[in-house]
C-alpha cells in the first residue's frame, strides 16, 4: 500500500514537473518573440534615420541611425557568443513502426539517403496512439534490402517531439525477436505528424509590421523637410495558368531508355540509379517485375495486379555494386573478349527472399554467367560451357 502511494506522489510530481518546464517554455518564447518585435522596430527606424540623413543631408541623424544600426549588431554578437544554459538531454523512447512507403533519393557514398514513411506504434505505457511520420535516413547499401513497405522497424523516438524519429539499425535481439513477431495496421492519414517552422506566421506579421512603423516614425517626424513624397507604385502580376491531366496506368508495363553521350555507359558510378529514378517517374511506381540492363539501355516491365513480395523495388537496389559483377563476370568466367553483357533482376523465387541478379556475359567462347543476390553477394559461377549445360 505504502509502495503504490509512494509511486503515486512520484508520477503526480513527475507530472507537475513536466507542466512547469511546459509553462516556462511557452514563457521563454513569448519573450523571445517579444525581443524580435522590439528589434525590428528599432531597426526599422535606424535604417529610415540614415536614408533621411542622406537626403535632408543631417549628419546627426545619419550618425544616429548608423550608431543605432552597429549597437544592434553588437548585442546580436554579444548574445550569439554568450554559451547557451546546459540542457536536459532528451528523453527517448524505442518502438516498432510499420515501412508505409520508402525512397532512396541519391547513391554517392556506401550509405544512402532514403526517404521513409512510417506508422510509429509507441508501447502501451506511452499512451499514445499509433501516427505517421515522414523521416529521412541514410542506409548502408548492405542493409537496403532489408527495408521494404509494409516490413516492420525498430525506432526511436522522443515523446516530446514525435516527429523526431530514428531507425535502429542495430536492434537488441528482443527488439529483433519482436520485430518479426509483430503485425501494425497502417495509421491514417490524419495522423501524420511534422516538425513545425521555425517561428508563427503571426510573430512574422508582427515583425514586419514593427520594422515598418519604425521607420514610418523617422519618417514622420521629418516630414516638413523632405521635398519629395513617395507614391504607392502599383504593380500587376499575373496568376500563371497550370494543367493537370489524369493519366491511366494499364494492367501491364513495359518502358526502356537509352542514355547517350561522353561516358554513357550505365557503369559510370551513379548512372544506373539516375536512369532507375528516370525510368520510374514515368510509369508512376518502384514496383516492378524485372530489370534489365546493358551496356547503354536499361527496361523495366511491371504488373499492377502482383504483389510486393513478387516484385522488386527499383530505388533498394545495389547500382553502386553492379558494376564490380560485370567485371568479375567478364574477367573470371572464361570469357577472354566479351562483346556484351547484361544484368536481369527478377524477384526472388520464394516470399521473403530477395531479389536474384544475374549477370550474363556474350563473347567469341560463347556465353557465361553469375548469380548474386539482392546485396550483389556472388551465389553461382556459371563459366562457358557449364552457362549452357545448366540453363
């Protein structure tokens, strides 16, 4: 009985402690919007002060404006050189999250940028409900493979600020074990949650309005001597005129693409993933039944009615790594002057398992190729001879 008072009176502390450091919160940025507003204003008026200066020709007024101008700038440098009050480091939270949707946007390096939507289901003690989030990761290229939509991911995120989210890439095994185990609804739309701007449109408007009657002061209590009057210069624009059509995407696919050009073999590093990208914004999905690429043409064919485990997803494939399989496959299988070689991806031939590349070398000996997975590992050596005797 003791020991569940006692856990009571913490969590109401916990909880009173939470709505004080909430309240001082709020306090400190109506403060800070309050010192912006002030800022503007006197900036406001020391720029129209030293515009004045110069047309009435008053080296007071101008030497006020500018003095005013510099006295901003040093406290900005004074407060930006001041070091900030240690912080709390902030609390996070492990959970699982649902893959909705996933892009990877460029592949320069080994870990590429991948643009990922989840649904993110906090434990139940967190009481709160499963949302949606838009985060950004880079991934190894090794480990692209293992995310795919609708797979489930370990995360962590802050309770404070749900939209800071990250993917553990290195789970514990319980975390791993439960990973496997576990089944999330998608979150609605509704849900989805995003890191808000950095200041209110309405402290914005204040600003603005505070630097412009600064300097309308200046200006008024100068107006007898100013000569000229500045009129209000209309000015028109015109609205631009957009289009959109609906386009409807047929049952089946199939589109190819020829690059072209100095250096326009697709081996160049970061080629085959930019005419990946090309070859999928124009038939609308990553989805896709089979790649093939040579030496200048790559062709994608797709099928709506499949689904995701017997398709592969154009961006989570290993480009950066193909390269290396075509010169293996062309210096190691007996080929000694290759004419052509091509790469098909096809799904994997069970659910769960990756897509198969394989790499097909055609020369003078005849023909020869290799198999590897989805993280271009070597799995089979087909040299001349034994290509045809295998199939």
């Amino acid at each position: 009985m003791g020991a569940t008072g006692q856990g009571s009176a913490e969590q109401d502390a916990a909880e009173v402690n939470k709505q004080a450091v909430r309240g001082r919160s709020v306090v400190g940025g109506v403060l800070a919007g309050l010192r912006l507003t002030v800022t503007s204003g006197v900036a406001g008026a020391a720029i129209a002060a030293l515009v004045v200066g110069v047309i009435l020709e008053r080296v007071p007024v101008f030497l006020s404006g500018g003095g005013a101008l510099i006295l901003l700038v040093l406290v900005g440098f004074v407060a930006g050189r001041r070091s900030p009050e240690p912080a709390d480091p902030p609390v996070t939270r492990t959970a699982l999250a649902r893959i909705e949707d996933l892009r990877a946007t460029s592949g320069e390096s080994a870990d590429v940028p991948v643009d990922f939507r989840l649904t993110v289901a906090p434990e139940p003690e967190d009481e709160r409900s499963a949302y949606r989030v838009d985060i950004d990761e880079r991934i190894n290229l090794v480990d692209l493979p293992v995310y795919r939509p609708r797979s489930i991911a370990v995360v962590e995120y802050r309770p404070d600020e749900p939209w800071e989210v990250r993917i553990v890439t290195r789970p514990t095994p319980e975390w791993s074990r439960r990973a496997e185990e576990a089944e999330i609804d998608s979150a609605p739309e509704s849900t989805l949650v995003e890191k808000p701007g950095p200041s209110e449109g309405s402290w914005c408007v204040l600003m603005l309005i505070m630097f412009l009657a600064g300097a309308a002061t200046v200006v008024l209590l100068f107006r007898g001597e100013l000569f000229a009057s500045d009129g209000d210069a209309g000015a028109s624009s015109k609205q631009p005129s957009g289009t959109s059509s609906a386009a409807s995407s047929s049952r089946t696919f199939t589109t190819s693409t020829t690059v072209s050009g100095p250096s326009s073999s697709l081996l160049v590093l970061g080629r085959m993933r930019e005419t990946a990208a090309e070859l999928e914004a124009r038939v609308g999905t990553a989805d896709v039944t089979a790649i093939l690429i040579e030496e200048r043409r790559m062709e994608i064919r797709g099928d709506s009615a499949r689904p995701p485990g017997e398709t592969v997803h154009l961006q989570m494939l290993p480009y950066e790594l193909f390269p290396a399989l075509v010169h293996e496959a062309r210096t190691t299988l007996g080929v000694r002057a290759p004419k052509s070689w091509r790469i098909d991806v096809t799904p994997g031939p069970s659910t769960g398992v990756g897509p198969r590349v394989r790499v097909t070398v055609t020369g003078k000996e005849g023909t020869a190729h290799l198999d590897a997975d989805a993280t271009a590992r070597i799995l089979d050596r087909r040299p001349v001879g034994e290509a045809a005797e295998k199939g």
